[in-house]
C-alpha cells in the first residue's frame, strides 16, 4: 500500500534502522475521560501498524490515574471499541479489564503501591519535597499566555514545607539536557527543568500525575517504544530524566506523529466534544471504513477501507 507523501515514503527505512530488532514492546493507553475519536484511532493505526510490521507487541494500558475526569463507563466503551475495529492487544487482553476491576496490573487507578514505592526511592535520596502551590499561585508569580506552559519556578523547593499540610509532591530535577532521537522528527533536545521546572509527582488532591505514572507504568511493563502525538513531545525530556532518577537503565525509542487538526488547526479532543468513533458507529459506519478515513485523514494512505489485520501495511509498504 503506498503512502500519499514522499516523507512517509521514507518511515519504513527510518523505523527498519531506529527500531528493536524483534520482541519489543509499545502500549495503546487512553485515557477514559470521554469517548474515542477519530484522534486516538490515528494513534491506534500507528501503534498497531507499526508493532505488527516491524516485529513488536502492544500493552494495553488504561491512565485512568484522573479520578476526578475518569469514568467506568468511559472505560467499557473504549474496550468494546477497539474489539469492534478487530485492534487486539498483545499483552492485557481486553476480557482481562472486564473480568478485574479492582487489581489489574495495567489500570493506573489500581497501582497506588506501585507509585508509592517510586516516590519513597526517589525521597531516599532527598529528591522530593512537599509543594504547598496551586496552579493560581505558579501563574501569579511566573505569567503566561493560554496554552503555554507554566514552568514552576522552585517555590517551595527550599522552604521546608511540613509534610502533613500536603499530598502533593515534587521531584527535584537539575539543569541537564536530555537528547533522544524521534523516529520522525531526528535528533533533538530538551531541558525539562528550563520547560517546566521540578515536575509533580502526586498532586494535592493525593492523585497521582500523568508524567509521574506513566514513567512509572514504562518501566513495569518493559515499554522499548513510545509510539504517541506530538502534543506530547515537549514531555519527552522530563519523562527521560525521572526514568532516569527511577534507575531505568533500557533504552527506549520515540516517535511522535500528526495530530487531526480542526480548520483552526485546534486538535480533536474529548473536551470540546468531537464526534465519537460510538456515535460514527451507531450512524451505520463500518469498522472498515472508520479505519479507512483515519488513515486517510492521518496521511498514512490513500483508501476507501481498511481491514484491522492490514494496519501493517501502512508502516511496511507492499
């Protein structure tokens, strides 16, 4: 199947050189704030095509850590989803988050232990401390504009802020740069501690954050590729450096794709209410055609249908 652009004409040399050479590991894991869309099944055509073509397995995870935005609901209709389109995950089949609700290892909101025993291996070391700061506090002292991203400015790194007086937590991160090479976009580097200060592990309301957990979660389920939007590259670097700090000594790649953007370039998003694949499915449309127009609209290929077994074939060319 030929690709429509002459850069994804090159993607299958750039991942043949960039990627394991067999048995590794990438994950598909949404969050279940809303339905899917279209948006997370651009993301779902990478993560599958790129595994099934170039030898790896995909972990379905659920970063349900939100427990404020997160539903069960949610949850059940992203798994009947994905059986729906015929995307089945390698490691944590699907039946498995229906039959454990309460212990499975790949649901975030059931790994208290696990993260717990992170941040008391990084406070042996004295590299975390209690932050008393709201999100109005960090804007007061270091304004931006809406959409930029606040970096914390060290406020309570030195005060000695009691432990009892809040849940949340920071972890001290030095001035180092970390380089990485994305399987798109080349060699870059960022220095997290300039982009967003020292990062939050567990917030005041004792849950815990998207970049603390999900660093954590790599680490547990052996992930060697992240395979995920560019919305996300700038928590490449900060990821890197507490994986790091948490010991984790196997390499991992990157590759950050396109987004589908409305004409505004703004991206889809569960918050602004953006068409489901639920609501696209009970209209009448096939999961053929569903999978068709993200890849599609995504810039992977040009079709009508696709077929779940034929996802490969974006990623590895016939």
């Amino acid at each position: 199947m030929r690709t429509p652009d002459d850069w994804r004409s090159t993607l299958p040399v750039r991942l043949s050189a960039g990627l394991p050479a067999h048995g590794w590991r990438t994950r598909f894991a949404p969050a279940p704030t809303g339905y899917l869309h279209l948006g997370h099944l651009v993301n779902a055509l990478h993560v599958w095509g790129i595994a099934r073509a170039f030898g790896g397995a995909v972990v379905l995870r659920i970063e349900d850590h939100d427990r404020t935005r997160c539903r069960p609901e949610y949850e059940q209709a992203l798994l009947d989803d994905l059986e729906w389109l015929g995307l089945a995950p390698d490691v944590y089949d699907l039946s498995s988050f229906r039959d454990d609700s309460d212990t499975h290892p790949a649901r975030q909101s059931n790994q208290d232990a696990r993260y717990r025993a992170a941040l008391d291996r990084l406070e042996e070391r004295r590299l975390v401390y209690p932050c008393r700061c709201t999100r109005r506090d960090i804007a007061q002292v270091v304004p931006h504009r809406p959409g930029e991203e606040p970096r914390y400015p060290g406020t309570c790194r030195h005060v000695g802020v009691p432990a009892e007086e809040t849940f949340a937590r920071r972890v001290r991160l030095d001035d180092a740069p970390f380089s990485f090479v994305d399987l798109r976009l080349g060699a870059l580097t960022q220095t997290p501690q300039q982009q967003c200060g020292d990062l939050l592990a567990r917030d005041r309301h004792a849950q815990w954050t998207y970049q603390f957990a999900v660093v954590v979660d790599d680490i547990t389920h052996d992930i060697d590729v992240v395979i995920r939007g560019e919305d996300l590259l700038a928590s490449t670097g900060r990821q890197l450096q507490l994986a790091s700090l948490l010991g984790r000594t196997r390499d991992i790649r990157f590759l950050h794709h396109t987004l589908l953007v409305h004409p505004d370039g703004s991206k889809l998003s569960k918050a602004t209410h953006d068409t489901s694949l639920r609501e696209m499915r009970a209209a009448g449309l096939r999961a053929d055609e569903l999978l068709g127009e993200a890849a599609r609209r995504a810039g992977l290929a040009t079709v009508d249908r696709l077929d779940a077994n034929d996802v490969a074939s974006l990623f590895a060319g016939s």
